[in-house]
C-alpha cells in the first residue's frame, strides 16, 4: 500500500493507532520528536530518521507553480494521469451503463420495466466486485490489474459482441452485460481515482489532480454522447450493434498496450519515492 505521509492534523486516531497523514503535520509544525516516535513504532527504527528526512524534503518544496507541469518529468506524470482518466472512461463501461434499458430491450426485453429490471441487477452486482477491488488492490498491485482488466473487459467486449450479432437473446445478453462490468469494477474503474492521487509530488499535486480530473470528466462526458452515434454507425455497417463493442475492445486492447509500456507501479512506495522517480525520465 502506499504510505501517505501527508495531512493537517493528527486527530483521534493516534490514541488507538497511528495516522500517517498527521506524521507530516508534526513534522511541519516543528514536532519532530513527536514524528520520529510515531515513525519508529510503524516501521522500526532503522527507517525511522530516513523517512523523517525524506518528509522534510517534501515539505520544503510545497511550493509548486503551473509551470512545473510542463517539466520533462511531469509532463511524463501528466501523460499518465490523463491516459487513466481517458481509458477509465472510453474502454466501454461508462458508455454501455447509461444505455443499459436501451441494450436489454434489444436482448429480448422489450417491456421497459424488464429492462429497467435487468439494469438493477447489473448495477448491484457492481456494489460486489467494487468490494473484490478494495481486496485485490493492494494484494495484485495496481499495475498487473490493469493490465489484466484490460485484457478481461476486452475479451468480454468481444464476446457481447458475438452475442449481439448473433441475436442472442434472455438471460445469456444479460451475463455477457455483467461479465462487462466486472472488469470496469474491479479495476479500470477505481484505479484511475486512487493512482491520480498517487502520482504526483506534494508541492504540485493539487494543480495536477485537478489537470488529470478535468480530462477525467471531459472523457466521462463525451464517452456516452458517443455512444448513440456509434451504434448508428454499427448498425448502418453490419446491422447490428455488435461492432460498438468490438470498437471498445480495441480502445480496451490499447489500454494494455498503454499500461505495459507506461503505467508504473505505486503499490508499497511512499509519495515520496514515486515523485522522486519522475526527476528521472
């Protein structure tokens, strides 16, 4: 996981355990003693004094300008962070979930309420494979998850495809619907939000979250407004909308290209060690 040792305040949770984000509130208030206690307890002193250093650094360069996101290694960072927001929403999910009603009645339920139904269905599986993302984020790392949720979402995009030109109606459209989400869920979804927060140094954060999160919705709009234009264009080419799907897949099948030549991995290093990475390139 990564340690954040960033915050303005260490609150109540020290009496019962130890906030990390506070551990640089002390540090900036001038309590350094206060900090080494706390850092030697969570990582043993051997490390301790090393990370007390590597906080002071951080801190003594909070003092970030716009023109810094132009600096070779942040326009790196900067890249990454947009490409998770674009991909986030253009491998396919954000699209297919405003027009679920409008998919399902096209696999056979032609009664809105049915297709409203399928829908509930759908989205509340959604609520359990974000939980299996909580669990596997940490474990996998966040990089080999998106490499294997993108291969996953395109897979299963092929196969709703298949499904749809086959005409393939009832239950099985719904499955191939949901075996789309899973991939999203688990982690092109989430992943985006937690490594943008991840990514960036201190001292420029705020600027460059807010760069890669205006990409985020921008993508988020325009993914749907697509979508309807894009099945005409399917159905007119193939009379179906079966190469919608195979459109995302390629969009999917890019964004493991993406992630294997780009995507670093920010499981089990500081904030403090991946800002310090990107002086390097």
């Amino acid at each position: 996981m990564v340690t954040s040792r960033e915050g303005a305040g260490l609150g109540n949770e020290c009496e019962f355990g130890y906030d990390p984000r506070g551990i640089a509130w002390l540090a900036e208030k001038g309590r350094s003693q206060e900090a080494l206690t706390i850092l030697r307890k969570i990582g043993g002193p051997a490390n301790a004094t090393r990370e007390l250093e590597d906080i002071r650094r951080s801190l003594a360069g909070e003092s970030g300008t716009l023109r810094e996101l132009l600096e070779p290694g942040m326009r790196r960072a900067i890249f990454i962070g947009t490409g998770l927001a674009l991909f986030n929403n253009w491998t396919g999910w954000t699209g297919i979930a405003f027009y679920l009603p409008v998919l399902f009645q096209k696999a056979g339920y032609s009664q809105a309420s049915e297709a409203i139904w399928q829908n509930v269905l759908v989205v509340g599986g959604n609520v359990f494979l974000t939980l299996i993302a909580i669990w596997l984020v940490d474990r996998l790392g966040r990089r080999p998850l998106w490499l294997v949720t993108s291969l996953a979402m395109c897979f299963c995009l092929i196969l709703a495809g298949f499904v749809f030109q086959l005409n393939v109606t009832g239950p099985a459209a719904v499955w191939v619907i949901f075996l789309c989400a899973a991939p999203h869920a688990i982690g092109l979804g989430p992943l985006p939000w937690l490594m943008m927060s991840e990514i960036y140094p201190t001292r420029i954060r705020a600027r460059a979250v807010s760069v890669s999160t205006t990409f985020l919705w921008i993508a988020g709009f325009t993914g749907p407004l697509a979508f309807p234009s894009l099945e005409a264009v399917s159905e007119q080419w193939i009379g179906s909308n079966a190469g919608l799907f195979w459109f995302y897949a390629v969009i999917c099948l890019l964004s493991f290209v993406w992630g294997w030549k780009f995507l670093p991995e920010t499981n089990g290093r500081t904030l403090e060690e991946i800002a310090q990475s990107w002086s390097r390139h």
